[in-house]
C-alpha cells in the first residue's frame, strides 16, 4: 500500500476508534441510568436497551443518548422509546 493510501487508511481507522470509544461511554452512562431507574442488573439494564433499540428501530447508541439525555432534564423520551423501555422496566420512572 502506499503511504498517503496507508495513512488515509489509518486515519479512517483512528475515526472510527474515537467514534467507537464515545458510542460506549453514552452506553454504558444509560446502562447506569436504567440500573438506577429500573432496579435492575447491568446485563438486564444492556439487554432492555437492545431489545428498545430493535423494537424502535432506532440505533443502540441513539436510544443511549435519548436515555442519557432525559435523566439529564434536557429532553423527554420520545413515546416510542419510552413505552417500549418501560415494558422493560421492573418500574416505570423514566418520564
């Protein structure tokens, strides 16, 4: 591979290691978020959020910044969103 291919490469893969390392950050923050809300375990509170995001067809990592956004008073869930994260809620205190 040549240089500017191999450096271009390179920083393409360095972009999608900073977009990956943000993306988990905000997962894990609503997986907090849920844990706190939903008295639930992390692994119940990461599969509330996939089965959320599949059922919404909305990506994992948006339904995390929804989920984030909200407990911060910025914004209120989306009814999509809420109804199907609330089905998934032992309680239902995320509005």
């Amino acid at each position: 591979m040549r240089t500017p291919d191999r450096i271009r490469h390179l920083e393409n893969q360095v972009s999608q290691l900073q977009q990956a390392v943000t993306s988990h950050a905000v997962i894990d923050q609503a997986i907090g978020v849920i844990v706190a809300v939903g008295h639930m375990t992390p692994e119940e509170a990461w599969a509330a959020l996939c089965e959320t995001s599949m059922c919404t067809n909305i990506k994992l990592r948006h339904v995390a910044d929804l989920v984030v956004a909200c407990r911060q008073g910025e914004r209120e869930l989306a009814a999509d969103v809420r109804d199907e994260l609330s089905r998934r809620l032992k309680r239902q205190d995320l509005q």
